[in-house]
C-alpha cells in the first residue's frame, strides 16, 4: 500500500458536500507553485545538454517528481492534491520558462494522472496502491497501431507514437479506436504497463526534442476491459461512480481540454523566450553604442509580446475556471463547451507564436548559436503548436463546425 514517508500528503480542502474548495489557491497550490518557481534555473542550467541528448536529465524528473508535482491531480486517497486545472496550468507556465521539454513532460503525466483517475477503483489500486509517485505517459497510434475485441478485453498490435515522458513512465495510456459492429470506431484510453511494450528511439523533433517523446511497439498484448476507459463514457459521466472519485475536476472528461495539458507549456515557453530577451537587451548595444534598452523600437516589439502572453494566460484561466464551476456544481460539460475549450488552447498558441516572432530579431546575428535559450525556445514553441490539440486549424475549425450546427468531425469531442 501507500508508502506515507515517501509520498507527501495532500492538503485537499473540501466543501461541506464532499467536493474540492474553490480555485483560490491553498496552501498546498502555493507550495507547489513555489515549488515549480524554483526549479526555473535549475531546469534552464540543463535545458542546453537535455536537447543534445533528446531527453530531460533524471535530476529533472526526480525534481518534478519528489515535489509532488506530477500528483496535482491525483484523488487525494493516493496522496493526490485534486488541484484545480488553473494551479496545473499555472505551474507548467512556470516551468516553461526554465525548460519547455519539462514542461511538456511535467504537463503530460500530471494530466495522464488525472484520466487514470477517472477509470475504475481498481485500475487506480493497481497503478498506486503501491508507489503513488507511479508515472503514467500516453501515445497515439500515428503509426498504424491497431486493436480487436477479445473475449474479457482488447487485443493491441503495432507502433504508438509521441509518448512524451516514456522515459519515467510506469505505465502507459495509450489512445486506441476500438471497433464497432455498428458504428465507427469508439475511443478509448487503453492503460498497459511498461513490461508490456517496447521503447523505439525514433524521437528526433528540432523542437521539444528534450521530451524524448518516442514510440512503443506492442506485438498482440492482452489489455483487459478493466483497464480500459471509454472516453465517451466519460464525457456522459458514466465512469465517476466507478472511479469514486466526484470532486470537480473528474468531471471534465479525457481530450475536452480543460487541463490544458498543451497550453499550459505552451505559455510557459513564451515566457522564457521573453526572459531570455530581456536578459539580453540589459548588457548590449547597438554598432553605435547605444544601449539596446533603450531603443523605441525594442522596447514596442518587448511590450507587445508581453501583452499577447499576457492574454494567451488570461484566457486559459477564463476556461479553468468556467471549467471549474461545471465540475464544482455538478454538471457535466457539453459539445460547445469542449471545443471552446481546445479552440482557446490553440489560439493560445496563435498568440505566444506571434509574441516569440515579434521578439526574434532582437537576439541580433550573435545570438545565432545553437545553445541560444531564446532560439532553442523558439523551436519548442514552434514544435509545440504542432501538436494536434494545438493546431489552430484544426480546433478552430472543430469549434465552428459546433457553432454552426454541424457534427463535429473529431471524434474525441
């Protein structure tokens, strides 16, 4: 069971009828945060020799993991802080400034915790009844990974990709379409643990390259019905009896968006992009010997990105907390509001891009070195807003289809 010294309690505050207190910060939030503050240097100092290698320091990992932060929102009967999707964003946005990649992966098995929340008792008691620190990491079938319908279960054979934090994962989530009779395929999150698949280092992305977001491969491995969350019934809120777990944030189903699992990062990027700028412009000056700092022209393109940073952040909370009050009243969420949800991530995205390109002349000729923290940023961002979830195309198109009364074309709305 929980092992109570090596697992730090959470401090959940709890309403009168059972559910999470509202989203102002705690003093477990605030510790958190404190703590993801700290690790911004520290992250940085590595970021350079991570990209190098294609994957984050075990030091990184241990730091995120021994902080509790990979457990934000986690049920609180595993040690779990069941944090408010605004805390998660806010410590990824943190993060982010220090190193992308972590980030990235922090984000990503923070949110990968909270779906496994929201399957059966006993999938959580498998993954944490022993070690609640357990990581899980997620991919997609990009690669043609497929599954059947067996008797008790499904049966999984090929190659998932982009399972970002594989390298400190226990476990994996895998997405899977699983067959209909009658119908198109119904996603799934399909959990498996790592004896069960083999790692393919495939991962070679000039951005996010830290993330060693590579492949696994499965040849016709048993997943059992148990371990398998329909992703629909979730939406309906079908699973929470099943999952025991009613606070707020477990009523914001798998792939709505709501945790921000991309956008959070996305921010904190931006961010470091424009820390690295600043940190620049204090200590040069221009062929003439004027100090940059005090060029109009510099100080337009500083405020400018600092205001659609700004913004982007500003419209993620909006949704953390309209997401919050659905979950904290009970209700489930809708079509509309899940693709307005996804829709703000990418615009989101939309607009750290436009900030981290107003500012990239700023870093001058000398600044164009392969370990440059505003360029290797650059890529990152570049690379992040890739990410289907983040593809203002896509989730733009998505949310307007609802708008204007048509069935919506991604599947996992």
């Amino acid at each position: 069971m929980i092992d109570a010294v090596s697992c730090v309690p959470a401090a959940v505050v709890m309403m009168a009828d059972g559910t999470a207190a509202s989203p102002a910060k705690d003093s477990a939030e605030q510790r958190l945060l404190d703590a993801a503050k700290s690790l911004i240097e520290p992250f940085r100092a590595r970021a350079a020799e991570a990209e190098k290698r294609r994957r984050i320091d075990r030091e990184t990992h241990e730091q995120l993991r021994d902080a509790g932060l990979y457990r934000v929102q986690m049920p609180a009967r595993y040690n779990g802080y069941e944090m408010h999707h605004r805390g998660m964003l806010d410590i990824a946005a943190e993060i982010g400034r220090g190193c992308g990649s972590a980030a990235w992966i922090f984000s990503n098995i923070a949110a990968q915790n909270g779906i496994v929340a929201m399957a059966s008792k006993e999938v959580q008691d498998e993954v944490w009844g022993d070690d609640c620190d357990a990581c899980t990491a997620s991919s997609f079938p990009a690669r043609g990974g497929k599954v059947r319908r067996t008797d008790g279960g499904l049966i999984a054979d090929g190659i998932w990709s982009f399972a970002s934090g594989v390298d400190w994962a226990e476990w994996n989530n895998m997405q899977v379409f699983v067959p209909q009779e009658n119908g198109p395929p119904r996603h799934h999150m399909a959990l498996v643990p790592k004896s069960d698949y083999t790692v393919i280092d495939d991962w070679f992305s000039p951005g996010l390259a830290a993330t060693g977001s590579r492949s696994i491969a499965l040849e016709n491995v048993f997943i059992p019905d148990h371990r398998t969350l329909d992703t629909g019934a979730a939406r309906e809120g079908r699973t929470i009896e099943a999952s025991q777990n009613f606070g707020p944030i477990f009523r914001m189903p798998p792939m709505c968006g709501a945790n921000k699992i991309f956008s959070g990062p996305v921010i904190g990027i931006a961010r470091g992009a424009r820390d690295a700028i600043l940190h620049d412009l204090g200590d040069r000056t221009s062929v003439g010997g004027v100090p940059m700092a005090t060029l109009p022209s510099a100080q337009m393109r500083v405020s400018e990105a600092g205001a659609l940073i700004d913004a982007a952040w500003a419209l993620l909370q909006r949704d953390c907390d309209v997401a919050f009050d659905i979950g904290r009243g009970g209700r489930l969420t809708t079509v509309a509001n899940r693709a307005g949800w996804r829709r703000n991530n990418a615009y989101a995205g939309v607009m750290c891009i436009r900030a981290v390109d107003l500012l990239y002349p700023l870093i001058g000729a000398r600044g164009l070195v392969a370990d440059n923290d505003f360029l290797r940023a650059h890529r990152d961002l570049h690379a992040a807003t890739m990410q289907i979830n983040m593809s203002w195309d896509r989730q733009a198109g998505a949310a307007a289809q609802v708008e204007l009364g048509l069935e919506p074309s991604d599947p996992r709305l």
